[in-house]
C-alpha cells in the first residue's frame, strides 16, 4: 500500500476545473517529482491532496486512511506537511518564531530539533533572531522547509524547492531534499520546473499535461525517454 495514494483525482477553481482525473502515489521514503509545462496542474494537485482546496470527486488516501475531505491543518495532524512556492514564511516573526510556529500542533518542540534545522542550513542559525521577512527568498524557502520538519512529518509535499535560489545554491537544495529523505525517513512530493535535476535524484516521476496524466516512471526512465525529454525537458 502506498503512504499516498490519490485516484482519478478533479479539482479547479470557481468554475474552471484544473485536473481531469489525476492519479499519484508516493511509497515510504520515496522522493517522487511532478513534472510538466506551466498550467498543467502540478501545483493544483498538490493543493487539492493537502486540502487547500476541494476534490470534487477522486480520493486522496494517507497512511491507509482516506483524507479527501479534511482540511489542512488535519492532514497537517495525520503527518503530512505542504511547503508551498510563495508566502511560506511569517515575515514579521523571527526564523526561530517561524520554526516554532511548525511544530504548533507539538506541545513539546525540543531544542535538538532546532539543531538539526540549523545544520542542515547553517544560515538559519546565524539569523535566527532575525526578522523571516528581511531574509532572501531562497533563505525565506530553507526557512519554510525546515518548519515544515520541525513536526517529523512521514511525508512532505514541496512546490518549487529551487525558487529564488541563487544557481549555485540549486545543486545544493536538492542534496539537501536527498538528505532530508536519507536522515529523517521522510517521503517528498515535489512540484519542480528544474525538471531534469529534479528527476535525477528523484526514485520516481510523473508528467502532467492540460491536467492530465501523460507519463509516469522512475526518474531515470524519464530522463531518458525521447519523447519525455522532446516533449516536456527541452531536448
């Protein structure tokens, strides 16, 4: 049985519908990235599996158990943690605060977590009495992934875990994210336009188009399919 398991997921917005049917799974401590060319839903399905918005029909399944028409903050509380692209950090609470305020639903936050905060971004030490907001937004991205952890999640789902990072952080994040996979046990859905070295470290992976299903594989295989890499990796 898979730790996530979404079926003939649709979801939109208003009246637009988005994802036509979609279908995922993550297995326990798997890194598994969506792929896909803008506006095919990737960031939709990550929403609608977290509860940020509906599943007008479809399952999302956790750990066994059906969690479609739970809100965030619940899926939140079952162990799975949703780090989004943007306004992912408190601006106005220190980095501290902010790592704090992701083990909100944790009465007992031990220091040894925000030691492995820290060394996994040493930065996040040096500022950790300063404001989120002054920070850059690839700091402001560490910062959001480590609240994220700060509540072991068993799964978390990352939108564009390479934004606003400087190109020679890039390679970096993602060592992070294997990492993060490696240390903790923790399983990663990722959304990803840096799609080729996104895949390259990722066990399996899935393309979206015009919200849809178009392929899935492991990482490697998409990496060297032709009409994949023609198609949706620029050549």
């Amino acid at each position: 049985m898979p730790l996530l398991e979404a079926r003939d997921v649709v979801s939109g917005y208003g009246d637009a519908e988005i994802l036509h049917g979609v279908d995922i799974d993550v297995g326990e401590e798997e890194i598994v990235t969506i792929v896909g060319p803008n506006g095919a839903g990737k960031s939709t399905l990550m929403k609608a599996v977290y509860g940020l918005i509906d599943c007008w029909s479809g399952t999302v399944t956790f750990e066994e158990r059906e969690v479609t028409d739970l809100r965030a903050d619940e899926v939140t509380g079952q162990g799975l943690c949703y780090v989004p692209q943007r306004e992912n950090v408190f601006p106005n609470l220190t980095v501290r605060e902010n790592l704090e305020m992701g083990a909100y639903i944790d009465a007992d936050v031990r220091e040894e977590d925000f030691r492995a905060a820290f060394d996994r971004f040493p930065v996040l030490r040096e500022r950790q009495h300063q404001k989120a907001g002054a920070m850059s937004g690839g700091q402001q991205q560490m910062l959001a992934l480590s609240s994220a952890l700060m509540l072991d999640p068993s799964l978390i789902l990352v939108d564009e875990p390479s934004a606003g990072l400087a190109p020679d952080l890039v390679d970096d994040m993602f060592d992070q994210l294997v990492g993060i996979r490696d240390e903790t046990e923790t399983a990663i859905l990722m959304v990803e336009q840096n799609a080729q070295q996104a895949l390259s470290v990722s066990d399996r992976g899935y393309v979206l188009d015009m919200g849809e299903n178009r392929y899935e594989g492991t990482g490697q295989e998409l990496l060297e399919s032709e009409e994949v890499r023609e198609l949706y990796l620029g050549g």
